[in-house]
C-alpha cells in the first residue's frame, strides 16, 4: 500500500468515512499487474511462449474461455510486464543453453473493440512498436500497412495479441490472420476469445490455451482482494463477496460490477460500509445475460451520452421508443435530432447493448410498442462515464 491510499483510508466526508477510495481497483474494465487464482494459466501462456528465450519465435496461440474468465487480464498483464522487459534490456538475455546472447521480441497487445478496422488494426500494431507517435489522418491502409512491414524487418521478432477477436463489431480471426501471416518479418500472434477453437476454425497448427470459468471461492478471493485495494477498510464483508461470487458463476466481470454498484450506493447514502441492500441493488444493475461494459466504453462519445440520458430520464419517458426518444433529444446534453437519437437507439439494440422489450397494452388493439433497456451494468457505467465528463 503505498502513502496516498494510507492517507486516503483515513479520510472522512461529512462527518461519515467514504466507501470508496478509490474506483480504479473495483472497475470491472480495469486489470491488475498480478492477476488473482490465475497462476496456472500464466504458466501454460508462459510455456508456450519459452521458445523466445531461447532466439525463437513460437507459432500461433489461441487462449479463450468464457466471458468474465480473466482472459484479457492474463494477457495483458503478461504481455505489459514481457514489454517492459524488453524495453529495459532491449533486451539481451543469456541461457544456459546458448553461448550467444539472445535478444527478445517486442509485445504488442491490441483490443480489437478498439481496432475494428483494417487501419485501425495496422495502427494500433505500429503504435506499439514505435515511440513515435502513427498519423491517424493523411495516409492511407496501404501506406500504413508498408510503415508497419518496415517495422517488422527492423525488429528481432513481433508477438501480437489480438484481444476479443470474435465479437461483432470487432475484426474476425480470419481477418486478423489474414492482415498479418503474409507481412515481411519475424511475426507470432495470440488470438485471445470467447469460442471455442473447433466453431472458430483455427489453422493447424495452433496452440490452444482454455482458460476456465472462476470457481467460486477464487472469484470470492478476487473481490475481497479489489476491494481491499479501492474501498475503506472493513466497507465489504467475505458474506456480502460470497453473495456476489455467488451470484456471478464465475464471470469476474459482472462480479466486479455488483461490487462496484453497491459500493456506489453505500457511498451515496452516506453509509460506512457495504449492507445488504448495497449488494441487492448492485446485482440488480447487472442485468443478466450482460453486455462487457468494455464493449459499452469502445462506443463513439455520441453514443455512450445518448446511453447516459437514457439512464437519466424518468421512468414515465421509457414506456416506448418514441417517448425515450424524444425525451432524449431535449435534453441540453446531447444535441442530436430525435431521428438521430432514434436511428442510435436502434443501432445499439442491434448490437445488444440495449434490448427492445414489447411492452403490454389494455386495448389489446395495433401493434404494441416497445421501450429501451439497457443491458450492460448501468451503476458502473454511470458513474465512469460522469468521471470522465467531469475532467
């Protein structure tokens, strides 16, 4: 623990001792340097990766497991941590098994909800393998692409992990394979998802990493351990992580969710530590099945504030589309046109952000109408989002 957060756990506010301290340990989208009950699973990436020790590059690695499993959290732990190595060393290693020094690759990890494009994708690759900063205008996919093919030469070996590869919006594992196995240089890469490999069609050969669901009493280890780290001491009880890793079967991410809404509403209420209502009322903000809140902070920022006033407006403007989203466009907020806010609406429904849900009438008559829910974890996002807009 280091000086601020000591001084942090002894802060009062009005009179009461805050909840949180601190969001960045308890936010579901945030990872950690060590993840927690994930040991086993460093290991098996790690033994994959040996081969680069030794002045090699491995072949190709899929990891994948369910949402919530701590897919991205392994990989990007274990990749910033190889990264900072290598830029430190630059690096030459000696192995008992080689007289000659061996200089490591570079680590490049991309989430594809950020790279759902072609240039993106090359972007955000020769972004990391350069101190420069990569022009986002004024050159084309082409140019892009041959800048990063010259990176690559210039480099002793590239592994890149491409995170949430298989997800709608992001580009496909084919895609992604096909960008960069024909590239000009010594190249490995780790497609990290959520299907398993034999509906995804994987090339041969692969290696092939599971990463299993959190068992319970892990998932419990790794709130009471966030929560140690973002909340005043004693604010969460093992009964009330129990509760929640109960609920959450596994899935880190929704876990973290309802623990972050009930330390937002103990906070709000002014109480000095997490109740039983908290966690009710975290768990019921996590709709259940759940959009990552990852994919919900991706969203341009026209779509992220129309979601935002969705949560704000009064129960009596979501009883259909049309009522919503009117009642969004007048707010002074978000200064877009109702068919804009409309056309939004039912984009991020297609996504499954949000869900229309058909709505029962008395009349029984015409076509029933709709309202908008939101299917991602609302408390969180939230507060994040006012966060950001406050800075």
């Amino acid at each position: 623990m280091d000086l601020t957060d000591r001084i942090r756990r002894r802060q009062r506010r009005s009179g009461n001792r805050a909840v949180v301290l601190n969001y960045e340990p308890i936010n579901p989208v945030a990872h950690v340097e060590e993840p927690t009950g994930r040991g086993p699973i460093l290991e098996r990436v790690l033994d994959y990766l040996d081969p680069v020790f030794e002045g090699s590059l491995p072949g190709n690695a899929y990891l994948w497991g369910p949402a919530g499993s701590g897919k991205s959290a392994i990989v990007t732990a274990l990749f910033d941590r190889l990264g900072v190595v290598t830029v430190q060393s630059r690096t030459v290693i000696h192995t008992t098994t080689r007289a000659q020094p061996v200089e490591l690759p570079r680590f490049v990890y991309v989430n594809a909800r950020e790279a759902a494009t072609e240039f993106q994708f090359y972007h955000a690759v020769l972004d990391g393998l350069t101190e420069s900063d990569v022009p986002k205008k004024g050159v084309s996919t082409a140019e892009l692409r041959a800048r990063l093919e010259d990176r690559l030469r210039s480099t002793p070996g590239t592994v890149v992990a491409v995170d949430h590869v298989d997800e709608p919006r992001s580009l496909s594992p084919a895609r992604v394979l096909e960008s960069l196995t024909d590239l000009d240089g010594s190249l490995a890469m780790v497609l990290v998802g959520r299907t398993p490999p034999g509906d995804l069609g994987m090339p041969e050969p692969t290696t092939e990493i599971e990463v299993p669901a959190y068992s319970q009493q892990v998932l419990i280890d790794v709130l009471m351990t966030r929560g140690s780290a973002g909340l005043a001491r004693d604010a969460l009880g093992h009964a009330q992580a129990r509760r929640i890793a109960s609920w959450a079967r596994g899935n880190a991410h929704d876990a973290l969710s309802a623990l972050f809404g009930a330390a937002e509403l103990a906070d709000s209420a002014g109480a000095e530590r997490i109740r039983a209502s908290d966690v009710d009322g975290g768990i019921e903000a996590v709709p259940q099945p759940c959009v990552s809140l990852g994919i919900v902070l991706t969203l341009p920022e026209n779509r992220q504030r129309v979601l935002r006033e969705l949560l704000a407006i009064d129960e009596v403007d979501r009883e259909s589309v049309t009522t919503t989203t009117d009642a969004i466009a007048a707010s002074p907020t978000v200064d877009l046109s109702s068919g804009t806010v409309k056309r939004f609406l039912y984009e991020l429904a297609e996504s499954g952000v949000v869900e229309r849900v058909t709505t029962e009438q008395p009349s029984g008559h015409g076509r029933p109408p709709s309202r908008v829910e939101p299917r991602f974890p609302t408390l969180v996002f939230e507060r994040l989002y006012d966060l950001r807009s406050s800075q």
